[in-house]
C-alpha cells in the first residue's frame, strides 16, 4: 500500500505541466462564488504563490523556487501560468533571458488581503507549532491594518 502510495505521488509529481493545468480546470463555470474562488486559487500551491506574492514580495520564478514548501518546477510553472490566466498575476518578460522575468499580483489579487489574513488568523488560533516569534505573525495580531498599509506600499505601482 505504501508502495502504491508513493507511486502515485511520484506519477503525480512527475505529470506535465498540461496535465496539472487540465486537473485544475474542472469546471467551465459556475454560479457559486466559493467553488468559483476555490477553481482559481484554492489549492495549496496557488495558495502558497499568492502569499508569497502578496505577504513575501517575492517576483521571480527563482524565489518561489527558494520557498521553505520546496514546490516542484513542473507544479510551479503550470501555478504561475493559472493564476496568470485567471488575471491574478501579470507576468513581466525580462529584457534579455528569462531571469528576469517578474510576476507582479494584479488589483484582483490585491483584493485577496483579507482572505489571506483570514486564513492566517486560522492556522494562528488552530496550529499549536505556529512559529509566533516571526514578526509578520505578530504585526498580524497585534496590528493587521497596519500591516496590510505596509504591504499594500509594495504594490504602490499597480492601479484598480
């Protein structure tokens, strides 16, 4: 059984790109905000890139790939592609190689602040190992406006 488990979960981290896009596009549309939310950002890798944007700054292909979470290139690739394609993330060329190329949270991701920090006061009060000694943890308990006005200034470029 351990045996199966673990090929399953090597084939899976192993599919193409195209395929992991198709599994995320189950549905052609809905009428439920929440599976609508859910389709585009809702699984843990999207989620991941998105606070990596919104609460690290975090822009390029290499600093998602130095994330502690330790996400696959296949699986960041087709992420980053996604929530691009669903008008969460603008992708920028870089001028001479691809090094360069940035990914910047459009005003629709910026609109998730409150989702991400709603999420994060629920991990705080349901995860006993919680490392509250980072600073972002106790600028969120202790001031989450003040902390969204500071990192909102990282996106001071990007208009509605």
């Amino acid at each position: 059984m351990q045996a199966q488990m673990y090929n399953h979960a090597h084939n899976l981290q192993n599919a193409s790109t195209d395929s992991i896009i198709m599994l995320m596009k189950k549905r052609a549309s809905t009428v439920c905000p929440i599976v609508y939310a859910l389709d585009i950002w809702g699984d843990p890798w999207s989620l991941i890139i998105l606070r990596d944007v919104l609460i690290h700054n975090k822009r390029h292909y290499r600093e998602f790939l130095a994330s502690r979470e330790h996400i696959s290139t296949n699986i960041l690739s087709a992420r980053l592609q996604s929530l691009t394609e669903a008008g969460l993330l603008v992708k920028i060329e870089g001028d001479s190689n691809r090094a360069q190329t940035m990914y910047r949270p459009t005003q629709k991701a910026l609109d998730l602040f409150p989702v991400v920090f709603a999420i994060m006061h629920w991990g705080l009060k349901y995860n006993p190992n919680t490392d509250m000694s980072i600073p972002i943890m106790q600028e969120l308990t202790t001031n989450e406006k003040g902390l969204e006005q500071r990192l909102l200034r990282n996106f001071d470029d990007i208009t509605s």
